[in-house]
C-alpha cells in the first residue's frame, strides 16, 4: 500500500506543480505513438502467450519494459507514469485478468514501473543531461538510469514475493525473473528513447516486429524446457538426460579424469502406492529429487528414468581412476543416508500422511574402468544396482576396473 500510495501522490503532486508544461502538443504526440506500438505488440503477442499457458505453469513475458523505459527517458515524468497506466490497464484486460491474475498484484507491479519511472527522471534532473544523451555525460547517465530502473522495479517485486513467501530465497526469485531478458529488453527502450522518438517517432511501430521475434525465442526455450522436463520431479526426463549425460562423458574422456553414472531406486516404492495412493507416491518422487539435487555437485547431471529409478551422472572428478571411485561412492553413501532419513509429509481429506522410513539402493560405475560409453557404464551400474537389491537393499555398490565396491550394510 505504501507502494501504491508512493505512485498515485508523485503524479498528482507533479500535476498540481507544473500543469501547464505538461500540456506540449509534442509530449503528447510521443505518448500517443508509444501507446499504439504496445498495444499492437500486446495484440500481436496473444497468440504465444495463450500458447505458454498452455505449455507450462510460466509467466507472462513481459517485454513492455521497451516503452515505458523509453517514455520515462524522454517525456516528463508524470506523462511517464500516464503512459504506464495506460499500457498496464490494456495489458492487464487483454493478458493478465484472462490468466486469472489477481487486481490487486497488477496495481502494485504497476505502481512499481511508476516508483522506478520518477527515479529516472530524478537522475536525469540530477545529471541535467534533459533528453541529450548523446554525450559521455549522456550515455553515463542512460547506464545509471537502466540500472535504477531495473534495480527499483525488481527489487520492489522480490521484496513483497518474499514478503509473501518467507522460505523464498531471493536468488531463487531473481533467477525466475530473467534478469538479463529485461536487461535486454531495456537496452531496446533506450535505442528507441535515444535514436527513434526525438525526430522520427512514427518509426517506433518498427521494433514490434523485433520483439516479436524476441517472444518467439523465449517460447522455444520454454517449449524445449517442457520436452526435457519430467513433471513429476521437475528433473530431467529419460532422453534429456542421455543426452546430456553423454556429452557430460565425452568432456571426461577428453580431459582424460574419472566420472561416474548413478542408478538409483527407492525400495519397496510399489507398497507406497499401494496402500496411500498415487498422489502420495508423487510426494515420495517429488522429494527424492530435492534430495538428488540437493547432494549432487553443479556440473552434474540429474534425470529420471521412470517409476522410482534415477540417474545421475558426475563428470571431471579426479584424474585418478581410485580416487574417482572414491567421490562416486561417497556421493552415493551421502544420497543413501538423506534418503533414510527422509520424512514426507502429504495432506490428505482424511489427515496428513507422513511417509518415513525410507530408502534407496544405489548402483554406479565409474570411467574409464568400467566403461566409457554411457550405454556401457549403465549396464555395469544397472548390475551393482541389483547386486545391491539382493544383498538386502538400502546399499551402495559401485562397478570400478571390474571390482565391486560396497557400502556399509544397513
């Protein structure tokens, strides 16, 4: 509320001080030609957009950054804020409400583009540089204002998720907004604020294409994302991560280290399902995942096979063969023992279900003992699998040179 209240008193107060310098027929013409170029970009962009929500669970990709930085650079900063109203309002009838966005969420992040729109127009009057970018002092203050801009309107957004959602991390947060999507989207509002709308306004319909284009790039992204994804754990799906995983072996075997392949399968996992239910199994697999990511180190590579098997593979480990067997047994007793202690906890109609008491029966094989051909080393890692299913499961067993190496038995 403070955000919003911020937003509705600075346009008023600048209305009430300078009403007459606000009224020049030229202003009026630039926020004219902003409007129909992002409506015809917001009407253009449906088509994708209705496609992403169907796709995925995802949010809208919002390049409208491109007209309002563009307006706060050259027009003043109630026309600004004017103009963002204005865009926000049709975005959010054409976009935002038929994807069941809520008012409320719209007026703040609108409030936010307003917050960030007047501290641009504070650096420009601090600097004095007026709409004159075209010097060092100039292009100085562009960068400084890109950067305020991006800093106030993130900022506010990540401060009231987290707000929202104390557990959030605001690296997680940051990391789903496409920082560098808006960084470049901005880039574009100030090649228009700078080269387009001083003397050739009516060229700026022209960049609707180009975003288009941008949108359409984003979407491919997130059409290959939702192809290699498993939905289930949100880990790599079978064909994603041999993929993977067999570039992941051949940067070993160029660099001549040690890396190792992972099969892992959660014991007893049918009787879960049996007697709690699917959806209950879900929670299982869901959670086994957070342990595997967890664990695993960044350059690793973490899928699902299917059911309750997973696989993992670790690359550029050690350039010795023995201490490359090494890291992949301790990484698989590290997996075994978060598993084991693993408590899930699923509302259910009738009360929560908590689920314990655990475990994992790992198998692995290391390169280039045992292989260096993934197909090869999944084989040899299938077999420690089931080698460690038949000694009592909630074992490791790890293939190297041929040799067998076990983990405590439990």
């Amino acid at each position: 509320m403070a955000v919003e209240l911020t937003a509705v008193l600075l346009p008023a107060g600048e209305i009430a001080l300078r009403g007459p310098e606000l009224l020049e027929p030229r202003s009026w013409i630039v926020v004219a030609a902003l409007l129909v170029a992002a409506a015809l970009h917001a009407e253009l962009s449906l088509g994708a957009e209705r496609m992403r929500r169907r796709i995925a669970d995802t949010r809208y990709i919002d390049l409208s950054s491109v007209w309002t930085f563009a307006a706060a650079l050259v027009l003043p900063a109630a026309l600004a804020a004017a103009t963002v109203v204005a865009l926000y309002t049709h975005l959010y009838f054409r976009v935002f409400r038929p994807a069941g966005t809520p008012p409320h969420r719209q007026l703040y992040s609108t409030s936010t583009v307003v917050l960030a729109v007047y501290l641009v127009a504070m650096l420009r009057g601090l600097t004095g540089v007026g709409d004159d970018y075209a010097s060092v002092a100039g292009a100085a203050t562009l960068a400084g204002c890109l950067l305020a801009y991006t800093l106030t309107n993130t900022l506010l957004v990540v401060s009231v998720i987290r707000l929202s959602q104390p557990r959030s991390s605001f690296l997680a947060i940051l990391a789903g907004g496409e920082i560098a999507l808006e960084l470049a989207t901005l880039s574009l509002g100030a090649l228009v604020a700078v080269v387009v709308l001083p003397d050739h306004w009516p060229l700026v319909v022209l960049l609707v294409p180009l975003l288009l284009l941008l949108e359409q790039t984003t979407l491919v992204r997130q059409l290959e994302d939702k192809a290699n994804t498993d939905p289930k754990t949100g880990l790599l799906n079978a064909d994603a991560w041999r993929a993977r995983a067999t570039r992941l072996l051949a940067g070993a075997r160029r660099d001549r280290v040690a890396a190792g392949v992972l099969i892992l399968d959660l014991d007893h996992f049918k009787d879960v399902n049996d007697r709690h239910g699917h959806l209950v199994g879900d929670a299982v697999l869901a959670s086994m995942a957070e342990v595997l990511t967890g664990e695993v180190r960044g350059a690793d590579v973490v899928g699902r096979f299917g059911g309750e098997e997973f696989v993992v593979a670790m690359g550029t480990m050690k350039q010795d063969p023995a201490a490359g067997a090494t890291a992949v047994h301790e990484m698989c007793e590290r997996i075994r023992r978060r598993v084991e202690s693993l408590s899930v906890d699923v509302p259910s109609p009738t009360g929560d279900v908590r689920i314990d008491r655990l475990s994992v029966s790992v198998g692995a094989a290391v390169a280039p003992g045992a292989g260096t051909e993934l197909d090869r080393l999944l084989a040899a890692a299938d077999e420690a699998l089931y080698t460690a299913k038949r000694a009592g499961r909630n074992r490791v067993r790890v293939r190297a040179n041929g040799a067998g190496q076990a983990g405590p038995a439990r």
